[in-house]
C-alpha cells in the first residue's frame, strides 16, 4: 500500500499522542496489526528524521562544533525558514511502498467487545482499516 511520509508520520505522531499502545478492549488480531504497522512506520520516520536533519544543518545557524544552533526553547534558528519548508516537503510528500493491506474492522464487533473511542482518538486509523458495517 502506498503512503507519504507525510501520512507516516501523521499516523505515527497522532497513536502516540492518544497513547495506542494503552488502549483496552480492542480485539488483539486488531491491534497486533495496528502494532506491527507501526514498528514498520517507526523505521521509516527514523530514515525520515535523519533526511529532515541534513536540511535543518543546511538552513539553520551553525553552532562552532558544526551543530545546529537551538533558541531558548529548544527550536532551531533557521536563516532560510522558507527554503527550509520547501525541501522538508517534498520530502513529505515522497511516497513509499509499505507492505500492509487495510484491516477489515466491524463496528458492531467492537462495541460488542466494549472497545469505544471517541471520533477524534481513531482519525488516525482511517488509513489502515476497512469498514465492513
């Protein structure tokens, strides 16, 4: 299945931020899946982070040991924010290959199990599953 890493990323960043790896009552084929997809994606963020610091170090100030030069709250001090953003997106918008078929989820199922999240905790599954309600 293709994706960005745009999408990765977003998927990624958004099952941390609701704690995935936390969640109770989702069927355990579910979220085995959902587990291994991510460990995929987390490889592929890696390789993405490291793209992503190449052109930081090109449009940031430098620090004398050739590191990039943070503010107060940690952020890099860009010197060509705009070129910046220019190349980290197409970089985002890439795509790769990842092995992955979408995962066939009943709604009705899952209530049953007693698995229940509110609409914006699941908006990063979208991508990965199929309805089948």
């Amino acid at each position: 299945m293709k994706f960005t890493y745009g999408d990765i990323l977003f998927i990624f960043q958004a099952a941390k931020q609701e704690n995935f790896w936390e969640w109770e009552n989702m069927p355990i084929s579910l979220s085995l899946k959902i587990s291994r997809f991510l460990s995929t994606v987390e490889q592929e963020i890696t390789v993405l982070e490291k793209e992503r610091q190449k052109i930081l170090k090109k449009y940031s100030e430098l620090n004398e040991d050739g590191s990039v030069k943070t503010d107060e709250e940690n952020n890099a001090v860009l010197i060509d924010r705009e070129n910046f953003i220019k190349e980290y997106q197409v970089i985002l918008e890439n795509e790769l290959e990842l092995d992955f078929t979408p995962i066939p989820v009943s709604l009705e199922d899952l209530d049953k199990k007693g698995f229940s999240k509110s609409p914006k905790q699941l908006a990063w599954l979208i991508p990965l599953i199929e309805l089948n309600d």
